[in-house]
C-alpha cells in the first residue's frame, strides 16, 4: 500500500539504542559521524571543547561525534468518541500510516498505541517486513471506544513503562486532559537528552478551529464524549473563534510544558505533509 504523505522524519536529539539504522546514537569515538555543538558542562572532557566555536563566541562549546543507531517511532492515535467527528479518524490514519511507511523503510523500528481513556490495543515496535501491515491492518480495523473524557496519561505511562527510549508522536484532537504529563517523562529521562522524545500532532475539523461569518440564530453542539449540550448563539461567532484560538493555544502551552512540541492541522484545509515536515525541521533546527 502507498502512503499518501512523505514525510521525513528527523528526531531532535540522538537516539540512546544502538542498532543498525539511518540516525545516530549516543557513543563516540574515531570515526564517528560528526553531530553538532553544544554548551560546555561540568565533567565533560576539554579535549571535546570546539576552541574555534570559543573564539566566535566567546562561550565554551562542546563537538558531538555520533555513530549509527535506529530510532524506534511509536504511533500514539487517539480513538475518542470526538476523533469521530467530521474526517478527523481518516486523516489520522492516513498520517499514522505515511510516519510508518516513512520508519520501516528507513529500517527503523515502528510501533503503535491505541488509546481513549485508557490504552485500548498495543503494537510492539518492531522492524520486520511484515510490519507495515500489522499496523495499516490494526488502523483500519479500529473504531471510536466509548468513553466519557480522554485521557492522555495512561497512554504516556504505558509507553514509557513499555520502552526505554523512543520517538512518540501523537495523534489526537487533544480535547481531552494533557495535565500530568511532566512527571512521567522526567522520571523516565536521564542524562542531558530526555529517553522518550515525543511530538503531537493536533486534529481539527475546521469548525472547530474557527466559524466563517453565519446568519445570526442558534445552533445546538453536543459534545461527543460527555454528551453534555450546549446553545450557541451565532451572531457571537467572533467570540467562538477567539475563545477556540485562545483554548488551542493553552493545550498547545500544556502540551510544551511537558516537552511536547506540537502542530496543528485542520482537515481539508492545511497542507499536511508540508505541516508535520515543517515541525520535524524546526525542532532539529533548534536542538544545540
């Protein structure tokens, strides 16, 4: 099956395993594949020290030498009653897939994690060829799972309790919980590069993100999970795109507390290979 995106997948800080792959991990030594700078520690050696970097800067920096290793990408896809609404599951989907695609032809292991409220099924990450379509065959078959509210941090808890290291990356709607997050994943980390590396991907169908200009009445919204209802009243759309803005960017703000980088992508509008790209270049940019 082709992917319908190409994307490419660029984790932000060395992987910690050490296996045959297209990234690099932590060990250095003779020959090893040149990495990047970084600022001078206590207890790092000053044979490290990039005297070059020093005199531009002013600043002590450190080189990193890398050598090959695989990342392992795990697949976090949200199945809550709301990722039912509109085209949000099928987009989903189609994204899971193409990141899949995107690992395992790297050889690079894959993985996948349903989750609601709870964990709902779990694909070990694995970089066989028959992998792609244990996954692609686990997406399709999955449904939206009763529940009441979403939960993020009992997937986040199973992963890291599953994994020692990983590249994670969720996809979800997000409107459910994100608190709770930070703990998880410092106790999991150790040393200066956090062990499990996780990016989200928000989405969104377009009235959920904004209104257009509406006749005035009234529009009834239920929410998918909870089933509470609620009146809307359109001649206040202004309002409803300014306070959905203002409710995006503080999951957005929660989410990075927690060292989650994120982007959002709203069906049948954004451009999703050019989004999800576009976050993986820009936390790799940022990583000295």
């Amino acid at each position: 099956m082709k992917p319908k995106y190409r994307f490419a997948i660029q984790p932000k800080y060395p992987p910690r395993q050490v296996m045959a792959g297209d990234w690099a991990g932590l060990e250095t030594g003779t020959g090893y594949e040149f990495w990047g700078l970084r600022k001078f520690l206590p207890g790092d050696s000053r044979g490290r020290i990039d005297w070059k970097a020093r005199a531009r800067s002013g600043e002590l920096y450190v080189r990193e030498f890398l050598k090959d290793s695989a990342y392992t990408l795990m697949l976090l896809v949200d199945l809550s009653p709301s990722m039912a609404f509109g085209n949000k599951l099928p987009l989903a989907r189609d994204i899971a897939e193409s990141l899949a695609c995107a690992a395992l032809q790297t050889s690079n292991p894959c993985g996948l994690l349903l989750f609601s409220d709870r964990v709902l099924d779990y694909q070990a990450p694995s970089a066989a060829s028959r992998q792609f379509q244990r996954i692609s065959a686990a997406l399709r078959q999955a449904r939206t799972a009763s529940c009441s509210e979403t939960r993020l941090q009992p997937a986040i808890d199973y992963l890291v309790k599953r994994l020692p290291s990983c590249l994670g990356v969720i996809i979800s709607d997000f409107h459910g919980k994100v608190t709770g997050l930070g703990g998880l994943l410092e106790a999991a980390a150790s040393g200066r590069y956090p062990a499990h590396e996780i990016v989200a991907l928000h989405v969104l169908e377009q009235i959920e993100q904004r209104l257009e200009k509406v006749r005035d009445g009234q529009l009834q919204v239920r929410d998918m999970e909870n089933g509470s209802v609620l009146d809307l009243d359109l001649e206040h759309w202004r309002q409803y795109n300014t306070a959905m803005n203002r409710w995006r960017r503080h999951k957005i703000r929660q989410l990075a507390a927690a060292g989650i980088d994120s982007t959002v992508i709203v069906v049948d509008r954004d451009n999703v290979q050019e989004k999800v790209n576009t976050l993986f270049a820009r936390r790799l940019a940022a990583r000295v």
